[in-house]
C-alpha cells in the first residue's frame, strides 16, 4: 500500500488583515506591535520555513514549506491546513505525530504569540484539547488493505463512499482517502472544506457546552433564598466575572457568521468540489441554522447574568441602607451624650474622670457600630426571583 500524504489543521476567526500579519512575520520576522523581537525571532527559526508564497483561491491564503518536507496553507478566514509529504504505511502514525508536532509545538506558539495583544480569548476556550481530524491519502489500494488500516487507527467505520475516482472511508478521528484517479489538487480542496466545516461544527457545539456550564454556574450562585451580608459583595464579583466571559465568547460567535457565507459561496462555485462535499452530508445550511441557534442561547445567557447582577446590586443597596441606619444609631447615642453633659454641667472643666468618660462613650459607640457592622453582615437577605422548571429539550 502506497501512502502519499498526511493533513491535519485547524480554524479560528481571522481575516486579511491578520493573514498579512502572518505574511510579514514568516518573511521577515517584522509586527507592527510592541512585541519582543527576540522572541519573535525564536519562534520564526521553529517553523524551519523554506519556500513562501501568497496567492488567491477564492480567499486569500499563504502557503509555506519546511526543511521537514511539511507544506502549510493558512487561509485569510482562519483556517489551517498542515500537510505532511513524507509518508509511508510503515511509519504512519509516527509521520502523524510528527505533523501535529509541528502544530502545536511550533506554529501555534507562534501565532498564539503573535497576537497576544488585543480582547483576550476566554480561559474557557484557551485550554481546549482538540481532536484533529486525520486525513490519510492512499493510492489505488484495494478494501482490504483500507480497512485494515482502519482497523489499526478506529474501532468502527461511520461511512463509506466509492467511485470511479476515489474511496473515502471515514472514522472518527480519521479520514481516508483511497485516490484512483483524481488529482490531488481536488483532494486538497475537499480536505480543506471538511476541515473548516468540523471545526466550525465543533466551535458551536464548544459555545453550547459553555452556556450550559456558566448557566449552571449563575444558578449556583442564587440557589440559596438567603444569602449573608458579607457574600453579596463575593457574588457580585463572581457575576462579573461570568459576565466577562460570556461577552468575550459572544463577540467569537457574532464572527462566526461574517465567514459561512464566503465558504458556501467558493465551494458551491466549485464543479469539482460539489461532487466530494455531497458525501459528508454536511450542509452550510444547517451550519447557519445552528449558529442562529447559539447565538440565542447566548442572548439568554446574557440576560440571565445581567438580571442576577442586578438582583445582587438591589441587595447591596439594602445593605448599605442598614449600615446608614446603624450610623444613625451611634450618631444619635453621641448627640444624646452631648446634650446629657449639656444640662449636667454648668460649665466645661477638664477632669480625669473627664477623660474618662470620652474615652468610655468613644468605646460605646465603636462597640455599638461593630456590632451593628456584625448583624448586617451576618443578616440573612432574601433573594426574590422567579423560579422556571428547566425544560432539557430547550437546551
């Protein structure tokens, strides 16, 4: 069995103006922002670049070379697209490795790094694993050498697609491709649009997961019907920083439909790309229909946060009315003195038993505004909101 090529990538939201960022970065290792060129410098010399070129198709996009015989497509949208060019059905998984070391060990540090600057991305997205889909090109192999292949690398094949030009056998981490006689060119292309089409997939469902976890998370702030004195500014803190991240990720999700459209227009443009995508079975319809989808959840979600925040505001309104009362207090037990020693004395003499009369009311009232500080901050509020029954369908 003969194996020609490995691809791997990846998407996140981009547009021309980070592409030609990109571009001057891997040319001439030069940014326009206040980064240490030092480290710039490092990161340029991991991507080993050999040959760089900046062309359109469709979209704009780079593709560069490495002295590793590894060539790379980064589109002006975001995406990705790693293909390893040393491959044989002996060394394959480690010829895998080595590609998707090459990503995330040297070319995401880079990018990650050259644009560090800017609205952060939430501590919700930064850390998450991805499974990389593996495109694995054969030629002109029979059934049996395929899934035998197949057998080594997934447990059960999710579909099969064959034709007088290609095979495609599809798992759940990996791709293959048996090619008979389509250009290689053609092939590219349909791994390109699926790698853009499950990421984009895989972003949403991510955005899903999301809502449902700070939702949970904002309902565990206000499970309880009373709450302390002394919390209600720790909660607060805590909404805050939920809200944060919802209107960080909200802005990702508001991106994502400005890049559907130009991919449904390329690819449906393309004679010989239609014929490939009509075996996923994916539709950039049902793509929009589930972005609209999230995007009202996360209106939802925003709401929900917003209404939680300014129930804990009211509650800190009324705490702080109830420590205005207690000053009130101690106010009035200071006037009251003043006017006790008003009509008890004649006229103002100083003393020792003066002095320590002051320095008695003094502690009084300290005494008394500490412990009125200590009932407020230890008083059970009540919080008032409307109770809904989760409908598990709705989400």
């Amino acid at each position: 069995m003969k194996i020609s090529n490995v691809y791997i990538g990846g998407w996140f939201q981009r547009t021309m103006l980070q592409l030609s960022e990109i571009y001057d970065f891997l040319r001439e290792c030069k940014t326009q922002l206040d980064l240490d060129q030092d480290k710039l410098n490092e990161y340029r010399k991991a991507l080993e670049i050999g040959k760089i070129d900046y062309g359109v198709a469709g979209v704009e996009y780079i593709e560069f070379t490495t002295s590793s015989n590894m060539e790379i497509k980064i589109f002006e949208d975001g995406l990705i697209v790693l293909n390893n060019q040393s491959v044989s059905e002996d060394t394959l998984f480690s010829d895998i490795d080595k590609v998707q070391d090459y990503y995330e060990n040297k070319l995401s540090p880079a990018f990650s790094y050259l644009f560090s600057l800017g609205a952060p991305v939430p501590k919700e997205l930064a850390n998450i694993e991805t499974v990389y889909p593996y495109f694995v090109i054969c030629d002109n192999s029979d059934k049996e050498q395929i899934d035998l292949l197949l057998s080594r690398t997934e447990k059960q094949k999710y579909f099969g697609v064959s034709n007088s030009k290609y095979d495609v056998i599809r798992g759940d981490k990996y791709y293959f491709i048996n090619n008979k006689s389509q250009s290689i060119a053609n092939i590219e292309r349909y791994i390109e649009e699926q790698i853009f089409i499950r990421e984009y997939k895989g972003q949403l469902h991510r955005y899903l997961n999301l809502h449902r976890i700070i939702w949970e998370k904002i309902d565990k702030v206000k499970e309880n019907a009373n709450v302390k004195g002394s919390d209600i500014i720790k909660f607060n803190a805590k909404l805050e920083g939920y809200a944060k991240t919802i209107n960080l990720i909200d802005g990702r999700i508001n991106q994502m439909s400005t890049y559907l459209p130009t991919r449904e227009k390329i690819a449906k443009n393309d004679k010989e790309l239609a014929e490939f995508l009509s075996i996923s079975g994916y539709r950039y319809e049902t793509l929009k229909d589930t972005l609209d989808y999230i995007k009202h959840l996360w209106t939802m979600t925003k709401n929900y946060v917003s209404s939680a925040q300014k129930l804990f505001s009211d509650l800190q309104g009324e705490v702080t009315n109830k420590s205005l009362d207690s000053l009130t207090i101690v106010t009035s037990m200071g006037v009251g003195a003043s006017l006790l020693d008003l009509f008890t004395e004649s006229s103002p003499t100083f003393s020792s038993f003066g002095f320590i009369y002051f320095f008695i009311l003094a502690f009084l009232g300290w005494s008394v505004n500490k412990l009125m500080t200590t009932i407020s901050s230890k008083r059970k509020y009540e919080i008032n909101d409307i109770e809904y029954d989760k409908d598990i369908d709705s989400k």
